[in-house]
C-alpha cells in the first residue's frame, strides 16, 4: 500500500553484506592457519602457544562471521518495513499523508485503516440479571451460545439488516458502572452494507408459548411492583402482575395476575384511579 524512503535502508544493508564479504574471507584466513599450525605443531616446527593462539585467532573469526551475519538479517528486516502491506483484504479509509510527506514510528496518527468486512462484528450490552436469565433457561452459557437463535440488526435508518447473524462470545465481566454484560455477535456482510465504526440496534429473540402480553402502558409500579388495571362490574380494579424479566422496551409478558379474556385499560394506567368508572367499547 505505501512505499517508504528505501535509500538510507538499501544502504544500509549493502554496507552489512560488504562486511559480511570481509568476515567471510578472515575467517577463511583464520582456517588455513590454524589447520597449518595444526600441521607444523604435530610435526614439532612450533610450540603449543603458537598453535592455541591460531585457534583462538579461528574462534574471532568465526564469532565475527556470525555478527555480520545478523547484521545482514537486521538491516534486509528493516528495509523491508519500508513496503507497508494491509495485513487483510478489505476496505481502506481516507490517507490522511500526501506523497512526500514525512512519516515516522511517533506519529498519532494511522497511514491508513484497514477493515475486513467480509463478516462484521456488533458489540452490544445486556443487563446482568437478562444474561443470568438466559444462561439459567439454557442450563449453560456453552447451551446458550449454542441454541441461542440468530440475532436480528435494526440499522441507524431503522431499516432491518437482511442478514441474521450469531452471538459467539459474552465477557465473563460485569461492567460495575452500569451492571451490564458485553457481548459479540458476528454478522455477513456481502453487499458490504455494514461498515466499521457504525452503529446499529441488535435485536436478541427470547421465545415464549401461550402468554399474555399487554402494553406496558397498560402498567404502573409501586415499590418495584407492577399492577394493571381490570374492568370489572364497569370499573377500574388495580392487579397485581408478575411479568417476564425480559421485555421489547415497549409490551410485557404476563406470568401471572391476569386470565385470558380479562378487560384491562390499555393506556394511561397511571393516571387511573381505584374505582374509576370505565366505560368498554361497545357499550
């Protein structure tokens, strides 16, 4: 993608490999003397100083070949990182550098930002108590990931996202500053209509069989206690219900307190009074 100055880099290296030449032949010379010491020392022409600092010479020589070595390895290393490569495809954003314009390892800000958006990822929040309730129903959070059905996404225009991704992680930690659970779930994104950084609401599915479901409109709460109001003999009879944990942020679903059939006032539960005449539809 991006091509950095080469020349001090290309440099560099030549001036590693000439001096990897030049250790090459030492150790070369450094051979031949002490294989040649080897030789007069048995034959008894030198003495065995003579002999030990040939070798020793040899061990230098050997010592600086490899030195050189790494400094051809280092030097190639870093002109290679003058060719900066996206490490995966995707799409890139805005360069905020022109051609010519110096860049260094302090800069703040990216050459370029790359994102794989083949499949994108939405990071959303439940409440402690709602992932307690789904890993409880499905006996374990390994059952829960695994049954848990696809997620629905509701875009930033409020258009549903065509595709159904998956939940495949949930944080082992409760964020203390809200009591909430960060979760991951990965969607496709072949028409590359998801893009990184955007934002969304993701839509977790909870199924439930023969219930009741009211408005919560229908409600109002006294110390943490939820009551609907009955029509009962032409008026307005306050009842005690206990709805599901999890709700759609506008119904609720009635465990119990109310029987189907029952006629309950459908808005405005807390501006009713007990007693209150109520007139039906109809009548």
């Amino acid at each position: 993608m991006f091509i950095l100055d080469q020349i001090p880099y290309t440099a560099a290296l030549e001036v590693a490999q000439a001096n990897k030449k030049s250790a090459e032949a030492q150790l070369s010379t450094a051979k031949l003397t002490a294989e040649s010491n080897q030789m007069l020392f048995d034959k008894e022409v030198i003495s065995a100083y003579e002999l030990l600092t040939s070798k020793n010479a040899l061990a230098a020589a050997e010592a600086a070949y490899a030195q050189a070595e790494a400094q051809v390895t280092t030097a190639r290393n870093n002109l290679s990182y003058t060719v900066v490569k996206s490490p995966v495809d995707g799409v890139a954003g805005m360069i905020p550098y022109r051609v010519g314009a110096l860049v260094s390892s302090s800069i703040t800000s990216p050459l370029v930002t790359v994102s794989d958006d083949s499949e994108v990822y939405a990071y959303f929040s439940l409440s402690e108590n709602q992932i307690l309730e789904y890993i409880r129903n499905a006996g374990s959070q390994e059952a829960f990931l695994r049954d848990m059905p696809d997620v629905e996404l509701i875009m930033s225009d409020g258009e549903k996202y065509a595709g159904k991704g998956r939940i495949d992680a949930v944080s082992g930690i409760v964020d203390q500053s809200t009591g909430s659970v960060r979760m991951r779930a990965k969607y496709p994104n072949k028409g590359r209509l998801l893009r990184s950084g955007g934002t969304a609401t993701v839509l977790v599915p909870t199924e439930i069989r023969d219930c009741i479901i009211i408005p919560q409109t229908a409600t109002y709460e006294i110390q943490e206690r939820v009551f609907a109001f009955k029509v009962e003999d032409g008026k307005a009879v306050s009842a005690p219900v206990k709805v599901f944990k999890l709700n759609n942020g506008s119904d609720y679903v009635v465990e119990s307190g109310l029987e189907e059939g029952d006629v309950i006032i459908a808005e405005g539960a807390g501006l009713v009074r007990e007693g209150t005449p109520v007139k039906t539809a109809g009548e």
